[in-house]
C-alpha cells in the first residue's frame, strides 16, 4: 500500500518536472507537439496524485497504523468521519491535499481554455507545473505521509476541540482558497511571458479569483464559527498569524475583483492588477507556511521546521521572478489611459484598492513583525489585538462608506448636482439612522456608532440601486415589479451579485460591531441552586449532570434560564472529559448558546471550570447582534453565486472581443 | 510614510516576547514564552493558578514562578507550550487575565528533530 503511494508521488513528480521543465522549452521554442505532451504530463500528474491521496484516504480508514502519518493523527475509537479528515490534519496530508487540488485545478483550467491559443496555453502549463512541482517534491523529499513504522497498538488520536464538523470543512475551504489563487497567477504570468498584455488573462480567470476568494471567506467564517462555538472565549476571530494567514489574500483578492473592473471597462491599471495577482498567490502560499510550519509563533523558541526553509525560498523565488518579469515588461504593460476625475466610478474603486492593500500590508507586517523586530532589535516583539483593531477601524470604516458610494457614483467623472441628487435618500437615512441611534445609547461607542450609521448609508445606497433598477427595467418591460426585479439581476450577474455580497458585508460590520462594542459580560462562582444576572437574563445554576458518549464522558452544568421574568428553556455549558490516558484525560470545554433569531443576540455561556466542591465557574457573554454576522455568510454565499453564474450573452460578447478564447470564459 | 507609520505603532503598541530565562531585572509588560513545569496549583478564578515555566528548550534552571488568573485553555498543563503576557513582581510573573494562550491545537503533530 505505500509502496503504491510513494510511487505514485514519485510519478507525479516526474510528469510535473517533465511538464515544467520540457513545457517551459516548448514554449520558448513554440514546438506544438512537446506543447501538448506537456500539457498530457501535467494532467497524469493530476492522475498520480489521485492515487497517492487514496491510498492515504484508505489507511487513515482502516486506521493502518503502520503509516506514521496514520498513526500520528488519528486512533481507533475516532468516529470514521474525523478519521479521514485527518488528511488534511497533519503537514504531510496538507501537502499532499495542496498537489492533488492543484493538479486537479490545473487540469480543469486546461480543459476549460481548450481552445486558448496555444501560445497562451504553453506558458499556462509549464508555470502551473513549476508550482505544483514544489509541493511534489516537498512531498517526495522531506515530508512523505507514506512513512512506515512497526505498527502501535493505537494511535495518538485527533485533539478534542478539531473533533468538530466545521473543523471537517473548514481547511478543505481554506485550500481550495488558496490553491485556486494559483489558477489566475498562472494566467497572468503565462500572459506577461507570450508577451500579451490585454485583459484576456483578467477575463479568463476572473471567475476562478471569485470563486477562490468565495472558498476563502466561506472558509474563514466557518473557521470564525468554530472558535465561536469551540475555544470558549466569546469571541470569533482573534487575530493569530494563522487566521490572518487567511485574511490577506483575501483582502487583496477582494481589491483585484473590483479593480479588474476598470480594467476591462477603461483598459487601465493593468501593471496594479498583475501586481495583484501576484501578491495574492504569495499570499496564499505564505499563507500555507504560516499555518504548517509554526513560523511566527515559536519563532524563537523552535528550529524553524524543515519545510519553512524551502517555503522561504520558493517564495523568495517566485517573488523575485514574477516582479523581474513584469518590470521586463513594463514597456508594453503601460497603459496611457489618466484618471479623468477624482471624482469618479474607477477612482472610488482606486480609493477601495489602496484601502484594501493598505490593510493587508498592515496585517502583514503585524504578522512578521516579531521577526523583524528579532532581527533588528534582538529581540521579538509581538503585536496584539490592540494593533489590528485600531488598523480595522482605521480602513474599515472608510471602506465601508465607499461600499455606499461607489455604485452611485459615475463613470469618468460625475457632476456634484448629479451626486447631491443621488445620495440624497441615502444620506438622508444614515442620518435619521444615527439620530435614533444615539437617543438609543449607542454613543457609548464612538465607532460603533459610526459603523452603523454608515452600514444604513450602504444599505440605502444599495436599496436605491436595486429600486432605480427595477423601476427602470419595467417602465422598459411593462412586466411586473418581481418579473423586472429578477430580470435586472439576471442581465447584471456581476453588478447585482456584487450589491448582494456588499449588503452582506453590512450585516458583517453590524454584527461586529454589536457583539465587540455593546456585549455584556459577567463572570461568577455558582453552587446549585445560585443565580446569575445579566442584561436581560437570569440564569439559576441547577445541578451537575454526567453522560457517556461514544469515545468521551460529557460533564454538564444544567442552568435554567429567564429573560425578562419569562422562562426561557434550559442551558448545558460544560466539559467533555477523553480519557486518552489514566493520568492526564483531556479535556474540550462546550459552550452553550441560546440563540434569539428575531433580535440576532446570544446567550453565550461558558464553564470555564467544574470543580471538586461541586460549584462552577460560569462566563456569561449576552452579544447583541453577533448573529448578523453568520447571516451574512449565507448572503455572501448567495451573492457570490450570482456573480459566478455563467452567462451566455457575456461570453458572446466576450468571445467577439477576444475573438480565440471564447470557451476560456467559462473557466 | 506607511512604514514609518507603522513602525510607530508596532513600537507603541507591541510587547517584547520573552524566554523565561531572559525576564530578569524587566519589569515592563511582556510575553513570556515557554514549557509548563508541574505540579500546577491554586485556583485560576480565585487566589490564581500556579506554576513554573521553564525555556522550551531549557531546563527546570531556567524556570520562573508564575501566578495566573482568568480563563485557562482545555489544552493547558504541565509540559505544554504556552505564552502569557504579563509583568514581573518580585520574584513572581503576574500573567494578565486572559492572555494565556497554548500552542495552537492545529500544529498537534509532533516536532521533528
């Protein structure tokens, strides 16, 4: 059995070094027949990795503990589900999971572009190739989950608090985010290599950033979600390098989707949005050395571990190589379009850009920061939540208010009468908004207040769109209000789904700033028969309850619940107790919620601690409006999916535009 | 601009991260990072939780007493890696409430050597 997997690594590597390196010549020289051999090698690369994956899926089923890697991350009384989700638990099986999406990715972009011309698609292979080739060998080199050992009688075993089904979905997402950032990366540099420097790299793959940039936000909310309902803080994101791993390339993918709009309406910043997608795919593989190699936070406590180095280094490579190649091909790459006006559709999307990468680059450096800090003071220095959120708040807000803005605004240059006309409604209700706010009591935090108040601005910006729109298409039409309403959004995909995903960013803001700024909480010792007040909930400490579960004890604290006098159902906060050994079980702590849909708050109650004398040790968080936040998810999935549908008038108009690529715009 | 900006900030706003062994004679707010060192004591919501913290990759010489209240992670206990932000008081590190964070559960597997 891994005999099979080790030689299916090994062929994988082969085809990815014969598609890199043989690809990369066929491209120079344009020799057709090595072109598409390269193309095959990458594809039976993709083949290979397959195999090698099951081969892994099968012995992490059958707990064959024979595997190092098997028996490192999972054990027999893990439930199948968990057990097989440990391939992308450990470093070996993350790796292996990035080859096999990457060929598997690489394959269906092929297939999909087909008809792309072949000098275009002979660069396309050989730059995925190479990628996909640093993963191959990692896996064949250094860090090989086909590892055998004299099999134990059992397995460490998956760690409690991963023992969680967002915790199966999770970091599939994040991968298939990260990896699909390589897609359009690919594309842009095949691009720059065959000398073509117009759009039809942007249009190719812009559905392939979306989606990627889709998997990543899924993914992050998911993994916020987890920490939520799991680690037991009350909170849902914390600012660790690994969850920022995640957000930055999101963000930057965020400012690519708008700023390839003016490319391809006004043909300018062409050089921005290479620049782009290339910071996006550093990023991403940036992102996959923060999350495997405990870089940054044992940073002077461990020996950087094997792979970071080579990381480092590839990372350094591609770096160097991809901004060489656009400065060679700065001459051509230039565009002589100006900005027309300050004042303008393209400079509110510029504004959202700088923002956005202003932000990133600000994670960023909070990121590496210790390292820095090591090297020029001796000494690293960490930066804490503190820092993020002053820099949330700093670039947030501004682009939540050009979230309003920039629809409403025109293209080329807009006249201020037009524009006092046009935000007049919105303007209107972010000020009535703010005035009910503040008699409410929310001037008790300032930029709470500001949010909300912009979030209603955005929200009017994005209602008046949808109405003038509507109105329009049925004065147009004679159809009915719902018939024009559908028919608007279906012959705008793009521009309806981006105002769905914008109001989804609304219920973010509001659901963050609700649950940060005006939560409640309270913290107290309880013995049966005690209570506990806070805002409009009293929860009366009954009695501890003990069950058995499958491979876990669960302990229990059971608390009866009130809201305004009125009985409100019971709570179980408590522990889970996994007897992995006599000594030392452990332990995963099991918050308890009580979600009110209508109001979007939580009762979120935490027992941080059940001791001997029989009381417990309750937090009790009451978080208005944190629910807003998954909401928006659901709306962001939407949102992003109407962009995403294919369309067949865009690609006819597309295909008469870039005349040889007109399947390339299903990808 | 943005560097220097951000300089500023990171110096103003950021917390020297620390082996147990280096704390001593700092009294300003710091990071310590390092092993758990048993038998860990005492009560984290009332007198406070406590133990000793050694380098990682030290000895028991190098250990510091340390007294920590609030919120204890399910993944703490002795022989694990953790990090606490705190001060210096005498002899004893005082961890700030809160702020004691183990080794991210995702990076379970073991460390090559």
């Amino acid at each position: 059995m891994a005999e099979l997997g080790r030689a299916a690594l090994l062929v994988a590597l082969g085809a990815l070094a014969f598609s890199s390196l043989v690809g990369g010549f066929a491209a120079w020289s344009g020799r057709r027949r090595l072109v598409l051999a390269a193309r095959n090698a990458l594809v039976a690369a993709f083949g290979a990795s397959l195999v090698a994956s099951a081969v892994l899926v099968v012995a992490l089923a059958s707990r064959d503990f024979s595997f190092e890697y098997v028996a490192k991350t999972s054990s027999r009384d893990l439930p199948l589900l968990y057990a097989v989700s440990s391939f992308w638990g450990g470093q070996e099986g993350s790796l292996l999971l990035w080859l096999l999406l990457l060929t598997g990715f690489s394959t269906t972009a092929v297939a999909l572009n087909r008809r792309l011309r072949i000098e275009l698609l002979a660069w396309v292979v050989p730059v995925l190739a190479t990628i996909a080739l640093f993963f191959a060998a990692l896996l064949v080199f250094l860090e090989s989950p086909f590892q055998l050992q004299a099999a134990p009688a059992d397995g460490a075993g998956l760690n409690p608090s991963l023992q969680n089904p967002y915790m199966l979905i999770h970091p599939v997402l994040l991968y298939l985010g990260f990896v699909g950032m390589s897609v359009p990366f690919a594309f842009a540099v095949a691009g720059l290599l065959a000398r073509r420097t117009d759009e039809w790299w942007v249009v190719a793959t812009r559905r392939w950033m979306l989606a990627a940039w889709l998997f990543l936000g899924v993914g992050q909310l998911l993994g916020a979600r987890w920490a939520y309902l799991e680690i037991g803080w009350g909170g849902y994101y914390g600012w660790d390098p690994v969850e920022n791993a995640a957000l930055m390339p999101w963000l930057i993918a965020t400012a690519y989707l708008h700023s390839i709009m003016v490319q391809e309406k006004k043909g300018m910043l062409r050089v921005w949005n290479v620049l782009l997608v290339i910071l996006a795919f550093e990023l991403s593989i940036f992102g996959t050395l923060l999350t495997r190699s405990g870089l940054i936070e044992s940073v002077h406590a461990f020996a950087m571990s094997p792979i970071g180095a080579w990381f480092v280094a590839f990372l350094t490579l591609t770096t160097i190589a991809s901004l060489a190649l656009v400065f060679a091909r700065l001459p051509i790459l230039r565009t002589q379009t100006k900005l027309e006006s300050p004042v303008s559709r393209e400079a509110t999307f510029l504004y959202n850009n700088l923002l956005l990468v202003a932000f990133c680059l600000t994670i960023l450096w909070g990121v590496i920061y210790p390292l820095i800090s090591e090297a020029v003071l001796g000494e690293p220095i960490t930066v804490s939540q503190p820092y993020y959120n002053f820099f949330l708040r700093a670039f947030g807000l501004p682009l939540l208010l050009l979230m309003g803005i920039g629809p409403l605004i025109a293209w080329r240059r807009a006249s201020l009468r037009s524009l006092g006309r046009t935000f007049i409604w919105p303007f209107g209700g972010a000020l009535a908004t703010g005035v009910i706010l503040v008699a409410a009591g929310a001037g008790s935090s300032p930029a709470g207040l500001i949010a909300y108040t912009f979030s209603a601005f955005v929200m009017g910006a994005i209602l008046l769109e949808f109405v003038r729109g509507t109105r329009a298409r049925a004065a147009l039409s004679g159809r009915s209000t719902a018939a024009s309403l559908l028919s608007l959004i279906s012959l705008n995909r793009r521009r309806y789904g981006g105002y769905v995903v914008h109001s989804a960013v609304v219920l973010l803001a509001v659901g963050v700033a609700g649950s940060s700024a005006y939560q409640t909480v309270r913290e107290a010792r309880l013995l049966p028969g005690d209570t506990l007040a806070a805002a409009d909930y009293r929860l009366r400490f009954e009695r501890l309850a003990d069950r058995q579960a499958a491979n876990h004890k669960r302990r229990r604290a059971i608390l009866s619940v009130e809201r305004q006098g009125q009985a409100a159902g019971t709570l179980e906060p408590g522990k889970n107790v996994y007897p992995v050994s006599e000594r030392q079980p452990l332990f995963s702590t099991e918050v308890a919620v009580r979600t009110n849909w209508l109001r979007g708050e939580d009762l979120y109650v935490v027992a941080d601690q059940i001791n001997p004398d029989g009381s417990v040790d309750l937090t009790v968080y009451v978080k208005p409006l944190v629910n807003l936040i998954w909401i928006g998810g659901f709306v962001f999935i939407l949102g992003s999916l109407i962009a995403l549908w294919p369309d067949a008038r865009e690609q006819r108009r597309l295909a008469l535009r870039y005349g040889e690529a007109p399947v390339a715009i299903t990808a | 601009m943005l560097a220097v900006f951000l300089l500023y900030t990171s110096i103003a706003g950021g917390t020297p991260q620390l082996r147990p062994s280096q704390l001593e004679g700092r009294t300003a707010e710091v990071t310590i990072v390092g092993k758990v060192l048993g038998p860990v004591s005492g009560d984290a919501r009332r007198a406070g939780l406590r133990f000793r913290l050694q380098d990682v990759e030290g000895d028991a010489k190098s250990a510091i007493r340390v007294v920590y209240k609030g919120s204890v992670p399910d993944m703490f206990r002795a022989g694990r890696d953790i990090s606490l932000k705190g001060r210096l008081q005498g002899a004893v590190f005082v961890g700030a409430p809160g702020t004691l964070v183990t080794k991210c559960p995702s990076k379970y597997s073991a460390k090559k050597s």
